[in-house]
C-alpha cells in the first residue's frame, strides 16, 4: 500500500481505509508509519517491523497472519516492492497461496520523470545507482547510450560522485534531479551534469531521483562532429589553431584548452592527408 513521499495530504481516501480496518500493519519504518497514523487520528494498530536486514526472519509470521487475515504493508515513502523488501514479500505471498492487492499511489521515479519533461516512452527505471566503482559506470554509460530517458533514485552521500562520472562520460547530457520532492525543501534542478552538481544544495540531504535523457551520447558524438567540421572550417579559411581554439571558445563551444588540442589534431590530420 503506498504512502506520501513526504507531504502526509497526499495519502488516498482508500489507503486510510484500508489502514483504519487491516487487522496488521507490516512497515518499513515503524516509527514513520506511526507518525502517518498519528496525522490521522488512526490508533490502536498492531504494527510489525519488516525491512532488509529482518525479512527472511519475520516473513513466515507474516504470511501466516495474512492466511487469516487482513495486513497492510507500507514502506516509508511511496509503493512497496519498488526497491525495497516488499517484492519479495509480494513473491512469497503468491507461493504460498496469500492473496495479494495494490493500491494506487506516489512512487517517486514517475513523479521525477514527469517533471522532467523527457520523452517518456521506454522509460527504464534502474532502482539504486550501483555502489561499486566500475558497475556505477557501466550502468551509467548504458543509460546514457539508451534510446529512452532512465530514472535511478541515489543516496545524498554518493550523488557527487555519481555526476562526476556522467561529466566525464557525457559532459552535456540532458539531467533532471529532483530531491526530497513534495516535501519542505524540494529541489527540481534541470542541466547538464555540472549544472546540476553546482546548482545542489551541500550539504546534500534528503531523497534523490535522478532522470537521464535518452540518447545522450548519441547526441554527445553529433556535438563533437558538428565542432569538428567548424574546427575543419576555420583551419581552411585561415585561421591559426591558436585562433580557432580562442574563436570557439568565446562563442561557447567548449574549453579553450580542449578546443586548441581538437583543432591541432585536425590540422595535424589535414596536413597528413595532404602529403
């Protein structure tokens, strides 16, 4: 059963239903939960603790309530079995012959994907943001080089590093990052990884969505092509590679340094090709 990602007025008339007359109430966070039923006058509940770290545990228990009765599960913030324990609550139930519902409700992802305003069809949604240094990579360079946007929520302590490889893969990808949406201090920041990186309040706290644009090294090497054929076209009329590399830069192309080395190894080549 979903519940608000952070502001409590977004619960569903049907979700207090249910919380009012389930029998137990299965959460992530029990003391969070409290606080939704606290907002809404519901007491008395039976509440149990399920996360990751106590799962395969209390799972059996569950199950068996659940056999003869009405139980509620809730994670924190948004719909269960979306990166947390509660699929496999779900998977367990369906082998054991639990019948199993769900609500509609708040899943963050979707909520930051819309606000993105990224074409949408495709999207791919790919949970956590690997931990690892080389998988980090890896999963980031596929999003990048993927035809549909993809959306990964990140923890505040790794978001940095996080951008720092999308600026060395794709320096001019298309991001949108949304933190702590619907709550007091909700940030939606929209830009390229440094814009993005500079524009993050530090320290950095709270739920992080982060939407990649599809396409983005596509559209990564059509840029590189595209100055290569200014860099050709400046070098042919006369130009310096000093010169090139101080005229494009100035109009915004890219770094005097970067642009100076493209351009001497466009000449470099112009000159090979003319021998």
């Amino acid at each position: 059963m979903p519940t608000p990602l952070g502001n409590l007025r977004d619960v569903t008339l049907r979700a207090l239903e249910v919380l009012r007359a389930c029998d137990l109430i299965v959460a992530e966070d029990t003391r969070v939960t409290r606080r939704l039923l606290s907002a809404y006058g519901i007491a008395g509940k039976t509440l149990w603790s399920y996360r990751e770290q106590n799962a395969a545990a209390v799972t059996p228990a569950i199950l068996e309530r659940a056999a003869g009765s009405s139980v509620a599960v809730v994670s924190d913030a948004g719909t269960p079995g979306i990166s947390d324990p509660g699929r496999d609550l779900i998977r367990a139930a369906r082998a054991a012959g639990v019948a199993v519902d769900v609500l509609p409700g708040p899943v963050a992802f979707v909520c930051a994907a819309v606000l993105s305003g990224f074409e949408l069809e495709g999207l791919v949604f790919g949970g956590f943001v690997p931990r690892t240094a080389g998988a980090r990579e890896a999963i980031l360079r596929t999003a990048l080089g993927r035809s549909a946007a993809s959306a990964f929520y990140e923890s505040p302590r790794r978001i940095l590093t996080t951008l720092e490889v999308l600026q060395k893969l794709a320096p001019n990808a298309h991001l949108f990052l949304a933190r702590e949406l619907t709550k007091l201090h909700e940030q939606q920041i929209l830009g390229t990884p440094e814009n993005v990186r500079c524009a993050l309040e530090q320290p950095v706290r709270g739920e992080i969505v982060l939407v990649i644009e599809g396409s983005a090294l596509e559209r990564e090497h059509l840029g590189t092509v595209d100055l290569e054929a200014r860099v050709d076209a400046l070098l042919e009329a006369g130009l310096s590679v000093a010169g090139v590399a101080k005229r494009l830069a100035n109009e915004g192309a890219g770094e005097r340094a970067e642009v100076y080395a493209l351009a001497a190894a466009r000449k470099r080549a112009r000159g090979a090709s003319e021998r």
